[in-house]
C-alpha cells in the first residue's frame, strides 16, 4: 500500500509566493497549572487526558492520528519533526512528559505540554487560512467537549504567556520573497508591518533567520479582536506582499541573467555530487522562482515541496535508518537531487 499523500505534496491558493498556511491555537485544562509548573504524573494525566479526547472512545478522527509520547521519540525523529513544523525546537528540546498527536497527511499536529497543555496546528499549502482555521475549529471544539478548556469572560483563553490571552489564535502564512529580499525592500515591509499588527520572521518562527528567502507573516495581537477579524487582517496583508513580490518578479525573470542563474541551478541539482544544506537552499529558492514563472519544465511547486522535506538534515537520516556525519549527508541529498530533477528540463 502506498503512503499517504502529505498535504505539502499539493498546491494551493497562490502556491507561487505562498508556500503553506499555519493556523496555531494555545489551549489549557482547567485544574492544572501550566505545564512548566507540572510535575511528573500530572504531565502524564494531561497526556492521557488529551490523547483520549481525541483518538478514544466515539471520536469522529479517532483513526485519523497517530499518538505518540515525545520521550519515546529519537533525537532523530525529533528533529525530524522540527524540520517539518510538526513540533517546535522547544518541544524537541526537552521530550520528557510530552506528547504529539499527528494526523495521518501531517495537515494537524497537536503538541501536548509545550508551553501550554494544548497546542493545536493546522496546515495547508497556499493561502488557505479561513480553511485551516475551520479545521483548526472543529478539533477544537471537539476536544473542549471532553477536556473544558480553561476561559475567562474578560481575558478569553487563559494561556501560559500573556501574548496569547484571548483567542489564543496565531495565524501565519509562508511567504518565499527572493525579489522583494533581492531589490533591499524586506525591511521596509517588515517596520510597515508592526504598525498594523503583524510581524514577519525566519522560516521557523521567533529568534530564527530565514533560509532560501522564506518568511513568516503572523499576528501578533490575540486580544480584544475576534478571530474573523484577525483572519481578515492577514489575509490582506498577505495579499499586499504577495502583490510586492509578484511585481518585483517580473522585472526579476524578465532579466536574462536572472534566467541564466535559474538554469545553472537546474544544472547544478541535476549534476552535484555533494551538496550541503545552505547550498541547496539558495538553489532551490532559485529554481522555485523558476518552476513558478515558466522557466522550468517537468517539476510543479507540489513536487518541489515534497523534496525541500525529503532532504533536510534529520529527515535523511531518519528515512536512512542510520546517523551520518555531515559528509555523507551532503552526499546522499546530492544523489536525491540528481534522482528528483533526472527528467526536469528548461523551458
């Protein structure tokens, strides 16, 4: 039987510029302090409690996610997990009285015990947020039916940092801008965009640098606004970016250097025999640009999303079965590439 398609192999609203969609809510049980004042069998409870809202008794998605208990989990598969956006660095970082409830096509990951007891995630490829957010609403609502989440009638949803009080809501889109990063406009965006209430960052969120020009775009306000409102606002800042970027491109692949640098990546992926990580990421953020615009034949976005993950650091060791040193992983994600783009060609 064949895997399960992941819901990164598929492309949505504006795949072009918009590479994924991540709706995040924070939620806590009543009658439990938060969990870094937990103790042992209290992280064990919140874990079962959790686990069994979900995946026992009559639930509607009861066979639609695997639990697993972080602590049982490799540091492999751990950073596996990370690289995927699956769980965050913290939750690698400390496994112990943790848990992860993972969908089968990894669109819904739920991180048990992280900063606070409940942290559920959507994702979608494209600008997909209304979709995610339905999604992200109904697991939800089906677990506050069980569990009885913590709220006030003042304050909203009771969270471990007070950033999340409220709707508990963080919405945030993917953005792959390399024109924009390119003509120097990335910081006047970025100061633009935190006098309207959203924030942009690195590919994994707070504290991190970007890699192959990818973005966060996310709200930062989570109280005294509705989450319809706080959907509406981003997806028109989103809309605006995307807007910057698409015209920053035109000017971007009309350039025939700028083409010449698409097919001598191509090139490259299609011939390396070594080929560390931070190569591969600015190769790729090339060739996306270039499946995007037309200049390359035989590779969709979907496709081109589904090797991003086949050949981070973690996930080549983990579907090896084996560590490897640096040198050997350069080395096998150079003869994935030559496998993945052997019949890629120039348009």
């Amino acid at each position: 039987m064949s895997e399960m398609k992941k819901w990164y192999e598929s492309e949505g609203e504006g795949s072009d510029v918009v590479i994924s969609t991540r709706i995040r809510l924070a939620r806590n049980l009543n009658g439990y302090p938060f969990p870094h004042l937990m103790n042992p069998d209290q992280k064990k409870e919140v874990c079962a409690k959790v686990r069994d809202a979900l995946v026992g008794g009559n639930s509607t998605l009861r066979d639609s996610f695997r639990y697993m208990e972080a602590g049982s989990l490799s540091p492999v598969e751990l950073a596996s997990l990370a690289e995927r956006h699956l769980i965050s660095p913290e939750f690698a970082s400390s496994p112990e009285g943790r848990a992860l409830l993972l969908m089968n096509d990894e669109s819904v990951s739920i991180m048990i015990n992280e900063e606070d007891h409940v942290r559920i995630q959507v994702m979608a490829s494209g600008k997909q947020l209304e979709k995610a957010y339905d999604m992200a609403d109904k697991i939800d609502t089906l677990l506050d039916e069980t569990l009885h989440f913590a709220f006030d009638e003042e304050w909203g949803y009771l969270t471990a940092c007070p950033t999340n009080l409220g709707t508990g809501l963080r919405a945030s889109v993917m953005l792959h801008l390399p024109a924009i990063e390119g003509d120097g406009n990335l910081r006047r965006i970025a100061s633009g965009l935190g006098k309207i209430g959203a924030v942009i960052r690195g590919s994994y969120g707070e504290g991190s640098q970007s890699t192959g020009s990818m973005y966060q775009i996310s709200n930062q306000v989570t109280l005294g606004i509705s989450e319809k409102d706080t959907l509406s606002n981003l997806n028109e800042i989103a809309d605006r970016v995307i807007a910057l970027e698409k015209k920053a491109r035109e000017k971007l692949v009309g350039n025939e250097s700028y083409q010449d640098r698409v097919w001598r990546a191509l090139g490259i992926m299609k011939s390396a025999r070594v080929m560390d990580s931070a190569e591969f990421a600015e190769l790729f953020s090339t060739l996306r640009v270039g499946v995007a615009e037309g200049l390359v034949k035989g590779m969709t976005l979907g496709g081109l999303s589904e090797i991003h993950e086949a050949v981070q650091p973690a996930r080549l060791m983990e579907q090896a079965g084996e560590s490897m040193t640096a040198a050997q992983r350069d080395k096998k994600r150079a003869e994935m590439l030559r496998g993945f783009f052997r019949s890629t060609e120039i348009a």
